[in-house]
C-alpha cells in the first residue's frame, strides 16, 4: 500500500488555469466597469464587488476540498432534489430582473439558482448512469437520463430564460459518451440543421428540397436495387414538413421581435445597422480596433466610452479584444481550450463511471458556455444572455462554475487513493 | 468516436473563433478605422423629442434646432484661444473653466463647451471648426413651446446631473432629461433613442462626409408623440382668471379621471426655461421664494379643505347609519361641545336637515355628525381608524397615483396622530378633540387635485378613474391601465343623493345663491368653502385672509366636468373660487360666457395687496 503525499493528489493544472482566468477576468471587469473615481473598497463598484466574490470563492474552494469526495456521490440525488425545488421555488419567491424571474433575494445580495442547478444535475446524471443497475444503452434508461438532463432546462424556460436553459444541452455530450445511442445526436443536428434551413428558405423551399432530397435517395435505391422503404420514407418526410411548418408557427408566433432579430441577424437576413444589431455591432467595433496587441490596459476608447452595453457581464469579451488585442484573445480562448482539455483528459482516467460524467459533464458546460458566449461577441451566433465562465461579473455566475470545478478536482484527487 | 467528438469540437470550435478573430483585428482594417479618433469622428445623433397635443389635437410642444460647441480633451491641439473665444461669444476665463470641467469629467469623453448656438452663431463657426483640434459641433434639438401657459403641466427639460449620469448609463454629459411636469413623467417615451454617426475626416481635420457612406452608423429613432388630456383652451382661460392671484384650478372629467385643466397660479412662461438665457431666468424663478412659481399649488399645496370637507362628513355619517337625510338639527350660532370656545357658526335659518345644511354650510350640523360617526364605536380610536378607512377609499390622505412627477400626500389623521399629540395614554382624548376635521379645519389637509378627486366620486356617485393626464402614446389608446380600471368607495351609491341634492341647493338658496354666481341653463352643483389659514413671518406666526375655496360639478345629472379652485387669502368662498368655478364650468360646457361683467371682474381682480400684507411690517387686517 502506497499513500501519495496529500497534495500531490490535486490536479494543479486546473487550480493554475482557474486562478489564471479568474484572474484576467477581474483586470477586465476593472477595465469595463471603471468610473472617475476609483477606490477598489468601495463595494458600491461593479469591479469591487466581483473581488469579493473572488476571494469568497477561495474560502468556498477549500471547504469544498475538505469534504470527503464520497459525499458528492452519495448525495447526489438530494442535492438535485434541493435544485428542483430552488426552482419551483423562483416561481412563489423569485425576484424579477430585467425582465427574468431567475433570481432569489436576501437582503442585499441576489442568488441565481439555475447556475447551481447545473453542478447538480451533473452530479445526478453521474450517479444514475454510473449505477451499477443503469444500462446506457437500454433504451429505457436512454430516456431517463435524458429526463435528468431535461427537467431543471423545462423549470428555467419560462422564468424566462432560455440562455440558461439552452446549456442543458450539454449534456448530451457526456451521454453520447457513455453510449447514448447516435440517433439523439443525429436528430439534435437534423431539427437544428431543419430549424435554419426553414427560416433561410421558407417552408415551401425547405419542402421542395426535402421532396428533392427524398426523391434523390428512392431513385439511388432504385438504381441499387434495394427494397424501398416506402413507409418509414414516407413517415420522414411528413415529420420533417411538420417541423418545418411548427418552425414557422414557433418562430412567427411563439418568439418575441427580439428573438426573430437576433437569429436573422446571424442568418444575415436583415441587413442590419439599425439598433437590433447595435450592441453586435459595437462589441465587433471594440474587438476589432484591439488589431494586434491591442489598446491596453484601461486604455480602451470603446470600453471607456461606454459604446458597448452590459460589457462588465455578457460582453466582457469585447474588452479583451479591444484592449489586449488578437493576443490577448488568443490567450484567453487558449487558456479555456486547455482548461477543457484538461478536464477531459482527467475525466478519462477517472476510475468510476461517476466521476467520469461528471468530469466530462463539467468540460461540456465549460465548453457550450464558452462557445455560445465568445460566438455571440463575435458576431457568429445569436445574441442568448449567457457568461462568459470565471471571467464575467456576477458572484452567482462565479460560485457556480468554482463549484463544479472544484467538486471535480476533489474527486479527481480521491481517484488516485483508488487506484493505490 | 464517442470518446474523442468533444475533444474535436472544442479544437474546431476554438480555430473557428481564432480565425474569426484575425478577420476581425487584422484583416479587416475598417473596424480599427471606426474606433480612431484621428481618420473617423464618432457623434452621437440625437433625436428629435416627440410632440406633445392637447386633447383637441393643438399642438403645444414642439422643437427647434440647436448647436453645442463640444471638445474631447485628449484630443484637443494648441489652439488660437482668443480668437475661438471670441467666435464662441465666451470670455477666456469661461472657456478655460468649461476646459478644466470636461477634463475632470473625462478626458476620453466629450464635454460641453457652449451650450445651444443659435442658428446664426453657427453659420459663422462651423467654417472655421476644422482648426480646432478636439473640439466639434453637435446638433440637438431644443424645446419649442408653442402656448405660453401650462408651464406646470408640459414641465421643462434640462442637462443631466453628475448623479444620473452616474446612475444611468442612457445618459452623458450634456444630454437633456426632462426635469419636471409632462416632460419627466413621459421622459423615455419622449425622447427617442440616440444614433451614431461616423464621420470621415481628412488630414486637415476637416469633415468629409459620413464614413463608408453611412453604412456602419446607426440612426436616431424620433421619440414618440403623445396627446395630453388637457384643454389648452381651458387652461389658457383658466390661468387667465388666475392672474394678480395665488392658488389654483384643477378640473377633471369625472367619467374617467382626464384631468381638463391643471392651473397653478403663479406661473410663467415655459419658454424662459429654453435656450441660452436658461439658467438666468431658472435661477430668477427659483429664488422667488414669497410668489414660488415653480411651486406646483395644485398638485403639492397643502391646504385646509375647509366647508366642501363637510359634503364627506356627511357621506360617512350617513354610511355609518348615525344620522338620516330627514335628521334636523338646531344651531344655536355655534356648536357647543363642552369645549372653553364653542364651534362658531354663521347666520342661518335653524333647525336644519342635510340638505339644508349643505346648503347653509352649518357647521353645527356637521360637528352632530362628525361626533355621531366618531362615538359609534367604543373608543375614539377605533371611531377615528374608521372615519379614515372611509376617507382611504376615496384615495385620500396619499398620493392619488396620477402620472405627473409632483405631489404631495395630505394629510388624514389616524389614531396613532392623536395619541402622540395628546400623549396617550398619560391623557386620554376624545371626539370632541378633534371636532374641526367635521368641517374640514383641523389636521385635515388636501391639495386641490384631492379636493377635485373626491368632488368627482361624488358626481359619480361613489366610484372614480385614477386622475391622469395622458390621452394617448404614439397615437395608439396604450395609456396604463391603473387609468381605465374603475375604483369604488366604501360609500354606498345611495347616499349620494342626498348630498348632491345639497349640493344643487347650495346655488338655489344656500351659500352661492347670489345670481351672479350660478350659471343660467345649467344645473350645476357646488361647494363653498373658507378656510382659516396661518402663516409664520421672521417666526411671528398670524392669521391671514381666509382662502376662497370651491368645489362644483355640472351638469348634476350627467357630470361632464368637477373642478376645485383655491383662491389664497381670497375671504369667502364664493367671491373669488365660486366665480371662477362658474366661469370655467360654462367655457368647459358652451365655450362662451354669458356674464360679460362678471367675468371681467374675476380678469381684473388683483389679491396682490393682500399679499403683501404679512411682509409689509406694519400691523394689518384680514377678512375685509
């Protein structure tokens, strides 16, 4: 029997690659959020508030160390019990903001809960499919866990917030890992893939190809000889004409003017200038005069300026851009694809299947929130209201992602005792 | 496959945000361009406010163009002071400080230099710009107003403080905000939102035209119009009847809460609070502190009721079933309830039932039914927290909810007011302590737009719209909806009609009976009131002249308008607010007047003299 050194257990690349990012976030949110007068303590200011949270999260980070990593198991299903509710909840008790009721009030500070429900629900689905008695492939347990994964994502859409909502999908990741059966994946990308193509051609275009397409594929069959599926052909195509005509209704009908802007705007439809691109629009102006090594620290003149809104929170990245330039953004996205990377890989080497979906839970929700969010301010996909991990403002926001790191760093370490 | 497709899409995903990147930062220069302060100038495009109409569609707020002169410190060269001075029409030691202001505010961001050119100032600078390195010219457009009354009402508009710049990101330096009336309360409906505008400029730092012909900048979009519920031309007449007068006019439709006319008397010319001459006559109006015409009277003056009070003690009374229409009461010249002094009352016919004595405005008959309501219940708190409860329903006692940025509460005293006056429980009080408020006297305080209020609930016969001013938005019926839902009182509808009977009497042969004051053709009702009032000078506090108040509505059986009018210091309640109230009632009702004489008096009637009675140091009389 050989027991390592206690430290030598923890994964330092990650603790190195968090504190880094947090880090950078902060210089940042200084930067964005500066006003003339500037006194770090002065906790009415966006940046010294953040600080706090900060510190606050090392004190959350040894407490989470502390604890023996069998608890996160064992009591996974209550704490995603304990999310559920904190959900239900926001619908007696929520505050409102901005329009979204995804906030709990105490006193003077807000919490959020849909940025814990995460973490729990990644707990959740590692102890259901790393069960000794859940097999993955079944289809039964196929739609189970995919009801884990969908039921805090159905408690957040109507708050309304389908930007949280929308990182759910995460998920299926880690499940395609563990065996959930390709068909998901490919239905996923086929009603995406279906969704734009309905509203880039119309319905009657989108019909028009899928007869084509259809027609394409008998007559190949044909040629080849094979059986006709008559049927289940016949079957696809109607499902796929249904979609596309409840795209059309959803997006017509179910969407808000705002939600029709942002997706055309990204499909190029409207050719934009006016105010549904400008917050797009200014956030690619900053970026983009950062050039090479950018403005600066606090030398900004879009930052400064205020050109950019909610640029301390969602648009953080804009900054980045303007003021350390194409490195500094390189930087950034590099330490977020070696943080992943490194979550990965650990994941892999985990011993049991929990602590490998939840490893390799914690890189996809990394990973969707980094891509959905830089996408945005870079102008590749539509405007959704979701942070940029460890580097936007926002002490729920950075809690929840400390949490989920760092639950994952403590059984990353318990794996080694295993394997000893 | 499965262990690698995330590994994969993170490496796809992170070059496609790299690539997309050097598109952004490197290869496409335009967008460094846009932020360079040296080949590209960045404005701000404001929008025009949006109008504001009367409810017969006149025009009352309009715009007109307007220039600041603005400098962006960091980007300011050596320049020829003396002559840009004297082109700015500034002095140097002006200009100098205006510099150092916008240095501290910031040196990235543009400040203002000179505020508001006329159109020929600028014809003669923006020539001659190009040779002032960091300093531009910015277009606004500045307030028309188009009538020279309802100051009060349409309210003005100003620079934006350190505070809500700080506050509010929508603002910068040098933007105006609506500051008071209309123009604060419909603020984000009013005024637009601002535009960008790239400018190209040469190496001369001259402009040459919008960058990339205009295909990066973002226009203004004009903020909307709205239509106020007012009647310019009633408000007109009503501020003209106010002249030489301090006080005010509120008339609404009861049927739903528009507010017709909103006078305050004294008042100015909105068009003072415009242009260059701004702070000059701002600072006029605001150090007028005996006339205060920037004081609202209508909306924030807090007033004794006085009589038209005793039409809800009334209402109470008969709600709390102590008393019935066909109760007569005696009055013996006051009302004697064992207090040193009693409650005095005038010369009139005795006894009395309600209707007469709304009529006679009897104060005895009303103290009966004050104290009646009062000693209903057990202890005169609870008597009290009841009275009130009714008094609350009418909306009373607290702000009305009405949409102008003004306002006051009033006051309706509860038990717990009456036990820390009187120290309770080491002295016990009881109905007859507060034996005023029966006829609107004693801690009770309105302002006139509650008095108005509650004449309305009474002309409807128990329910009321919240008072507003707002027609409509853009055009479109999208006022709030706290303004259509219809709101009852505790009262039942039933009783109204004996007091309204009262009411029509007060012309036939109780307060208001001269003819002058009725209107001939139309069935209208009213109140006459004169409150006691007292004023503090150099800390010598004395009684001034009674205030003239009036309430009325018409026609009784189809109320089309209620008004209250305040007369200060104006003795009876029918010599200057009874009058007024006919004047408007029947201008409102036939556009005409038919009493030439007397509506001439009430024009060249002056109570100035009164006014200034109290500050002339030597000892005078009231009541005269």
């Amino acid at each position: 029997m050989r027991y390592p050194q206690s430290n030598s257990k923890i994964d330092w690349w990650i603790i190195i690659l968090y504190f880094a990012l947090v880090g950078f976030g902060w210089l940042n949110i200084y930067s964005a959020s500066m006003s003339t007068t500037q006194n770090i303590w002065d906790l009415n200011q966006i940046y010294s508030k953040q600080l706090v949270w900060i510190l606050l999260s090392v004190v959350l980070i040894v407490f989470i160390l502390a604890v023996e990593a069998k608890f996160y198991e064992r009591f996974s299903s209550l704490i995603y019990l304990f999310a559920l509710a904190a959900l239900v909840g926001l619908y007696v008790f929520g505050q409102t903001v901005n329009g979204a009721t995804s906030w709990y009030a105490f006193g003077g500070f807000s919490i959020q809960p849909s940025e814990f429900a995460k973490t729990a629900t990644a707990l959740a689905l590692g102890k259901f499919v790393g069960d000794i008695q859940t097999n993955i492939r079944s289809w039964q347990d196929q739609w189970k866990s995919l009801l884990i994964m969908l039921l805090p994502a159905l408690l957040i859409i109507p708050q309304p917030d389908p930007g949280s909502a929308l990182v759910y999908a995460a998920f299926i990741l880690p499940l395609y890992r563990e065996g959930l059966n390709y068909l998901f994946l490919t239905f996923a990308a086929a009603l995406g893939l279906l969704f734009i193509g309905t509203l880039l051609f119309e319905v009657q275009g989108i019909v028009l190809l899928l007869v084509v397409f259809l027609g394409l594929y008998l007559w190949q069959q044909k040629r080849k000889r094979k059986r006709i599926k008559w049927g289940q052909s016949l079957i696809i195509l109607a499902l796929a004409i249904g979609f596309a005509y409840s795209v059309n209704y959803v997006f017509y009908s179910v969407f808000e003017q705002r939600h029709r802007d942002r997706i055309n705007l990204v499909l190029g439809k409207t050719v934009d200038s006016n105010s549904i691109g400008y917050n797009t629009h200014q956030s690619e102006i900053a970026i983009g005069s950062g050039r090479w090594w950018g403005k600066g620290w606090l030398q900004g003149t879009q930052t400064k300026g205020n050109f950019v809104p909610e640029q301390h929170t969602d648009y953080i990245f804009s900054t980045v851009g303007e003021e350390w330039g194409f490195m500094g953004a390189l930087f950034l996205i590099s330490l977020f694809i070696a943080l992943i990377l490194r979550v990965l890989y650990r994941a892999e080497k985990q011993k049991s299947i929990f602590g490998r979906v939840y490893g390799y839970s914690v890189a996809s929700i990394i990973f969707i929130h980094f891509m959905v969010n830089i996408g945005m301010v870079i102008g590749l996909l539509p405007t959704v209201g979701i942070p940029l991990p460890f580097i936007s403002y926002g002490g729920s926001g950075l809690w929840g992602f400390t949490i989920l790191l760092f639950i994952f760093v403590k059984l990353d370490s318990a794996n080694y005792i295993n394997i000893s | 496959m499965r262990k690698s497709l995330l590994f994969f899409l993170v490496l796809i995903v992170g070059l496609t945000y790299v690539g997309r990147l050097f598109y952004l930062q490197i290869y496409d220069t335009t967008y460094a361009q846009l932020s360079d302060n040296n080949a590209i100038r960045t404005v701000f495009d404001y929008p025009q406010r949006g109008y504001i109409f009367d409810r017969n569609g006149q025009l009352l707020l309009a715009n007109q163009p307007s220039y600041d002169v603005m400098v962006v410190p960091r980007n300011m060269k050596p320049l020829d002071t003396l002559e840009f001075c004297a082109l700015l029409n500034l002095t140097k030691e002006d200009f100098i400080s205006a510099i150092e202001r916008a240095k501290r505010y910031s040196p990235n961001l543009p400040s203002v230099v000179a505020a508001q050119l006329t159109k020929s100032e600028f014809a003669g600078l923006s020539e001659k710009m190009y040779k002032y390195r960091g300093f531009y010219i910015q277009k606004r457009s500045l307030r028309d107003y188009q009538v020279n009354h309802s100051a009060n009402v349409l309210g003005y508009v100003s620079q934006v403080n350190d505070y809500t710049i700080k506050m509010n990101p929508d603002y910068q330096m040098g933007e105006l905000i609506g500051a008071a009336g209309v123009e604060k309360q419909y603020e984000e409906v009013l005024r637009g939102q601002k535009g960008i505008k790239y400018i190209q400029k040469d190496n001369f730092n001259r402009d040459i035209g919008p960058y990339k012909d205009g295909a990066f900048d973002t226009p203004a979009i004009r903020g909307t119009d709205i239509t106020l519920t007012i009647d310019a031309k009633l408000q007109e007449y009503g501020e003209s009847l106010m002249v030489n007068k301090r006080g005010g006019i509120v008339a609404l439709d009861p049927k739903n809460g528009e507010i017709l006319a909103l006078v305050a008397a004294p008042n100015y010319d909105p068009a003072l609070l415009v242009g260059r001459q701004r702070s000059k006559n701002f600072t006029k109006l605001y150090y007028d502190t005996i006339a205060k015409p920037l004081f609202d009277r209508v909306l924030q003056g807090e007033y004794p009721p006085g009589s038209p009070f005793k039409t809800l003690t009334a209402l109470i009374a008969l709600q709390e079933q102590v008393i019935t229409p066909n109760d007569y009461v005696s009055c013996y010249g006051g009302y004697n309830y064992g207090g040193v002094k009693p409650l005095g009352c005038h010369d009139h016919q005795t006894p009395l039932a309600l209707i007469g004595g709304i009529a006679h405005s009897c104060n005895s008959y009303f103290a009966n039914a004050y104290r009646k309501t009062i000693d209903k219940y057990p202890t005169p708190q609870e008597g009290i927290e009841r009275w009130r409860q009714h008094l609350r329903s009418f909306g009373l006692g607290d702000y009305l909810g009405y949409d102008l940025p003004a306002g006051n509460k009033g006051l309706i005293p509860d038990a717990e007011f009456y036990n820390r006056f009187y120290q309770y429980p080491k002295y016990k009080w009881y109905s007859p302590a507060t034996i005023s408020n029966a006829i609107g006297q004693g801690e009770v305080l309105l302002t006139p737009i509650q008095m108005v209020h509650f004449t309305s609930v009474i002309a409807n016969r128990g329910y009321y719209y919240t008072p507003h001013i707002i027609k409509n938005i853009g055009g479109r019926d999208s006022i709030p909806e706290g303004f259509t839902t219809r709101q009852n009182t505790t009262i039942d509808p039933k009783y109204f009609d004996p007091v309204i009977e009262g009411m029509a009497d007060v012309y036939v042969y109780g307060t208001a009976s001269k003819p002058y004051i009725g209107i001939p053709g139309i069935e209208i009702c009213g109140k006459t009131g004169t409150a006691e009032n007292y004023i503090k000078v150099n800390g010598k506090r004395m009684q001034l002249t009674d205030h003239s108040v009036f309430i009325s509505f018409a026609p009784k059986d189809n109320p089309k308008i209620a008004l209250a009018v305040f007369v200060e210091n104006g003795y009876w309640g029918s010599r200057w607010a009874g009058r007024i109230a006919g004047l408007m009632t029947e201008k409102y009702l036939r556009d005409s007047i038919s009493r030439k004489d007397m509506e001439q008096y009430v024009l060249k009637g002056s109570l100035m003299s009164e006014y200034e009675k109290p500050y002339s140091g030597k000892p005078f009389k009231i009541n005269q």
